[in-house]
C-alpha cells in the first residue's frame, strides 16, 4: 500500500469512487495513480463500515457544525 493510502485508508477510498462517480476514470487508473492495489481498494469497498469509522464521522460533522457555526473563527483550541 503506498503513502497516500497510509494516511487515511477511508478518504483514499471515498476519492476514488467518487472519480468514478464524477469524472468516469475507472477504479484501475484512480488505484494506480494513488499508489493503491485494485485488491485492496475493492476489499476497503466491500468491509462494512465500523463502530469506529462511525464515531468519527459524527465527531467530524460535529466539529464541522461548529467550525460553520463560529463563521470559520474558531481554531482547535476553541472547539
């Protein structure tokens, strides 16, 4: 798995479905240029999704709301 994928295996993910949504480039070219195997993108896709990856995206809408909220003011200290 290259770097990019190290980082954020999720959003690495939800970037190349959404090039396919999007823009039509297929999964094949998206994982390469990504340094992602077509394997491992596919079997990302197809786990479903934890209790984990859950609690984050309610924590990350919530610091979104918060950030909006504040008229994009408030740094991570303040939220």
């Amino acid at each position: 798995m290259g770097e990019v994928a190290a980082a954020d295996p999720a959003q690495v993910a939800g970037v190349i479905n959404d090039r396919k949504a999007e823009q039509n480039i297929p999964h094949t070219l998206a994982c390469r240029v990504l340094g992602v195997s077509e394997s491992w993108f596919y079997k990302w896709r197809d786990s479903p999704v934890t209790a984990r990856e859950v609690r984050r995206g309610r924590l990350a809408d919530a610091i979104r709301q918060i950030f909006q909220e504040s008229g994009g003011t408030y740094g991570s200290p303040k939220i």
